[in-house]
C-alpha cells in the first residue's frame, strides 16, 4: 500500500499542472451536482408556496388594496352637461343615477344645472360603481349631502348649511393705472369693483376720464364664515369719487321702491343714459368728420366706435324696448332700442346677441344685450355706439341728462337719516374703532 502512494506522488509531482487539472475538475463536478440538487428543493418549496392557496389569497388582497376603493370625484359642471351625462362618464349605472336623482329632484331642477358648479361624489370602484356619498351646492352657503345606507341600501339626506357672519370693509387708494389694478391691489372682490365702476357709469368715463393722482373711496358688506371666509358680497353702501379734486359721494338707499345710489342732495346717480355702455372700452373714433377707414374718403361718422376684445359684453345704457335686433348691412348684428319719446340707442358690429334678445323685448338699464365683434363694414373688434334724439343722431360723449330721481318729503328724511349713519360708521371704520 505504502508502495502504491510513493508511486502515486511521484506521478503527482511529474505531472503537477494536469494532477491539479484533473482535481479541480472532480471538484467542479461535486459541487454542479450538490448546486444540481439544491436547486431542485430550493424550486420546489417555491412553487409549493406560489401555489398554496392562502397565499393565492393574500396576494390577491394586496394587489385589490394598492389601488384605491373609493375614487373620489370633484366634478365642474361644463356648459351643456346634463346631469345624467355627467355621471355617465364615471361609468355610474342608470340604476345608481335613477336612484340618486329620486332623492335630489325634490330640492333641485336637476334639468337646469349652474355652469362651473362643483358637484362631489364617491364611489366603490372595485364592484358596480356604487355612489357611496354625493354632494350637491344649492348656493355658496346651502349644500345637500347624500350617504349610501349599507342597511337599506338607500340613500340618507342631510341638508348643511354655512351659518355667515355679515360684515362691512371700508377701502379707499389712488387710482394709478386703472380702477380695476387697483381695487385688485387692495383685495377688493372684482365683481363689487365693476359695480362701483356701474355705479359711476352714468358719469364718469374710466379709461378717459381719470388724472394722476384721483383716489376712491368704497363701503361695501360682505358675508363670511367664522374662519373670516368670504362666501358672498353685497351692496356697496357707500362710495366717494374724487376727480380733479372734487369729491362725488353717494349713499346707498335701501328703501323698497327707491332702492339705489343717491348724492348727499338725495338725487339719483343714475340717469336716462349711460355715458359709456361697454366696461373698460377705449375710444377709437369720436363723432364727426373723418377719414372712412374703408371707403376711403371723408365722411361723418354719426356715432362713437369703442375698440375692445372681441367677445367683450355691451350692456342696454338704458331702460327700454328693442325695435331691432337683426342684420342691419354695413353694421354687421345691431339692437336698436328705444327708451322713450325722445331717446334710441343704436349698437353695431356685434359678434352675436344676448340670449333671447329680440325685437319687443324689454330691456333694463346695465342689462347684457350682446357682445362685441367685427360684424358688417369693420376693421377689428369694436361698438358703434349712437344715440338718436328726435330723430336726430347726436355725440354721446356731449350729452347731459337729469338725475333719474329726486328723493323728497318722507324718503328725503329717511334717506338723511340713513346718511348721516353712513358717515359715522366710516369715521369709525378709518379710524379703526369698528
């Protein structure tokens, strides 16, 4: 044997570089083989998971809860969405619509639904579609809530409502570049500073009228909720115009029937006409002799063109019946309307008319009647705007009208009553007493 391993060796040792080939290579072989087997139980245990079926569950669990199980949607109402087809394209049921409309149809026209409204809803999205919860605004402080009873599988209803806390703000700053800028600049809400600009409208033409250093003052209520925010405005109460250093107060009336904005004389600051019956227009060609920017020659223009975008609404400068609304040639879509024996209105070029506006329809004083084009013989996006009086077209921008009203006798004692408390009140608020 002892033989046998000294012959061995030496062989080993003559041959050393393929002996260590040769015994990597059985080592080699051993472990694939041992890797070979392992692999098979390691292959086997994982598929005896894989397919066990409590696993099978728990996965399925895993991968139905990664995704969410109620969708929440907060929704815009577009123009002419309706609001079966609203829900319609979340994939709700007839069934589930059908039965959300039962319980809404009492307290909403549904058929009539407010553009730019946002309706709330939840639903089940892993079975049916099923509402869970829906929300609906009456108004800004009125809203119903639905809530799927998994007992009945109906719908619950509450009604929530904001309770709003009415307070009055007192603002006043130079106008530096426009009106507008500037109340925006002092967190006025735009829609009460374009009624501080209807306010004056009768009076005051804003992109021509206004000098360097003419200021404002403004009184006006809003309704908030206890955490100061605002959810309505209301009416400007009191408003002071100064101008070239003349100062044009008005007071707010509020008595039934005389209800408006009125000097410290009690007489109306709303006359027969507007001076200006397009907000934040600018005049592009006053009345009289000029150059026709199409013919070509000299001619008289009867009328005041005012450039402003296109799209740009134009109200009725007063109260009074259409006699027009049609084609009227060379001045594209045009209203005429006649106010009384003695005052018409004529506006052209207007890229499309006002819902419903027609001939024989009464209109009011600041009402929307259509919107500004370039309709008929016209170079760009603007109003012709004439006022015929007796028959006769004459400039608009000359023209002067009486006050619409003149408080007296027992309305002119309530109306001094009323300003008199006006001015406490925003003695108080300047000086931060209320």
């Amino acid at each position: 044997m002892k033989f046998n391993i000294k012959i061995l060796l030496k062989i080993v040792k003559k041959n050393a570089e393929i002996s260590f080939f040769i015994l990597t290579l059985i080592v080699a072989i051993i472990s694939t083989q041992f890797y070979n087997n392992q692999k098979k139980i390691i292959s086997k245990n994982y598929k005896d998971v894989i397919y066990n079926s409590y696993f099978q569950k728990s996965l399925n669990y895993i991968f139905d809860n990664l995704n969410p199980k109620y969708t929440k949607i907060n929704h815009k109402i577009a123009k002419k969405e309706t609001f079966y087809s609203i829900l319609n394209s979340y994939l709700v049921s007839n069934s589930e619509i059908t039965k959300l409309k039962k319980s809404l149809d009492r307290d909403i026209n549904l058929d009539s639904l407010k553009t730019n409204q946002i309706i709330k809803f939840t639903f089940d999205s892993s079975k049916d579609k099923k509402i869970t919860s829906f929300l609906f605004p009456i108004s800004r402080t009125k809203k119903i809530q639905l809530t799927r009873n998994l007992n009945t599988d109906l719908f619950d209803k509450k009604i929530i409502i904001t309770n709003l806390n009415k307070r009055i703000i007192f603002k006043e700053g130079k106008i530096l570049s426009s009106l507008y800028k500037t109340g925006m600049d002092l967190d006025i809400q735009p829609n009460i500073i374009v009624e501080f600009a209807g306010i004056y409208g009768f009076q005051v033409d804003f992109q021509r009228d206004i000098r360097k250093n003419d200021s404002f003052q403004i009184m006006y209520t809003v309704f908030e909720d206890d955490n100061g925010k605002i959810f309505e405005t209301g009416d400007v109460i009191f408003s002071n115009l100064k101008l070239s250093g003349v100062n044009s107060s008005l007071y707010y009336f509020d008595k039934k029937g005389s209800e408006g904005h009125y000097d410290k004389n009690g007489k109306s600051a709303k006359k027969a006409l507007m001076k200006t019956p397009i907000n934040g227009a600018r005049l592009s060609s006053a009345f009289g002799m000029r150059k026709h920017p199409i013919d070509g020659f000299n001619k008289m223009h009867q009328g005041t063109d005012f450039a402003a975008p296109m799209g740009a609404p134009i109200m009725a400068s007063g109260d009074g019946v259409v006699v027009r609304a049609r084609w009227c040639g060379g001045g594209g879509n045009c209203i005429k309307i006649k106010h009384n024996s003695t005052y018409q209105t004529i506006y052209a070029h207007m890229s499309s008319f006002a819902r419903g506006m027609k001939q024989g329809l009464r209109v009011k004083q600041g009402q929307i009647i259509g919107y500004v084009g370039s309709t008929g013989n016209s170079t760009g996006p603007h109003l012709h705007y004439e006022v015929v009086k007796n028959g006769k077209k004459i400039n608009s921008q000359r023209l002067k009208l009486p006050s619409g009203k003149a408080l007296k006798n027992k309305e002119r004692k309530l109306f001094e009553i009323k300003k008199i408390k006006l001015d406490v009140l925003k003695s108080e608020l300047i000086l931060g007493l209320n």
